[in-house]
C-alpha cells in the first residue's frame, strides 16, 4: 500500500499540520533515534506526493503502540477528516509532550552549565 496519497486527505493544511504537531510533539522520542527518524520521515509523507517512507519501513522501525497509531492516522485520513480530528483529540489525550531533551542539553552547554542527563 502506497502512502503517497496521504496529503489529499486532510480538510485542509491547518488539519494536516494539527496531525504534524501531534506527531512531533508526543510520538516523535530522540531517545530511540530510530524510530524517531521514520515517525519524521511519515512526519513529511503527509504533505508530499512522492514516497518518503513506506508502511514496511514504517512496520519495522515504529514500536507496538505507535505503530498502531500511525496505522489508525493512515486509515483517518482514507476515512474523512472528522475521523483525522478524532485521531488528533485521542493520542493527544493519551500521550504526553515529549520532552526534546537534545534542545534542553544544547541549551544547558550554551548557559554553560553541565550537561548531565535530564531528571
């Protein structure tokens, strides 16, 4: 199954970039770089007509529950964008901000204070 067909199905691109952020701001984790790099990757699938990412890549690099969340925005936006804003209300409901802890220790380097993990 392509997802090259994804970006037609958003009402509109303020839709598209509430499922973005969602993406970005509670999936996306640096601290597993890998699976980061292809939630990005799907990240940018969603507004471009050619192939960044496919769902096998997608399958083998997103862990258990995101995985099954990128499939459930996948059928949201075949199905119409009032399943998409569903989507959006229920991850960010069940998933916190995630904390971009590269930004928190280059920020910590530039005060010059010490770069030691982040509690």
């Amino acid at each position: 199954m392509t997802l090259t067909d994804l970006s037609l199905g958003f009402r509109d691109p303020d839709q598209r970039r509430c499922a973005q952020a969602v993406i970005h701001n509670r999936l996306a984790d640096d601290r597993d770089q890998q699976e980061c790099r292809y939630l990005m990757r799907f990240w940018w699938q969603l507004c471009v007509p050619y192939r960044e990412v496919t769902l096998d890549q997608l399958r083998e690099n997103v862990g258990g529950p995101k995985l099954r969340l990128v499939e459930e925005l996948i059928e949201a936006v075949r199905t119409s964008p009032e399943a998409i804003d569903e989507w959006i209300d229920a991850v960010e409901n069940a998933f916190p901000v995630v904390q971009d802890r590269g930004f928190e220790a280059q920020v910590r380097l530039n005060s010059g204070l010490s770069a030691g993990p982040t509690p």
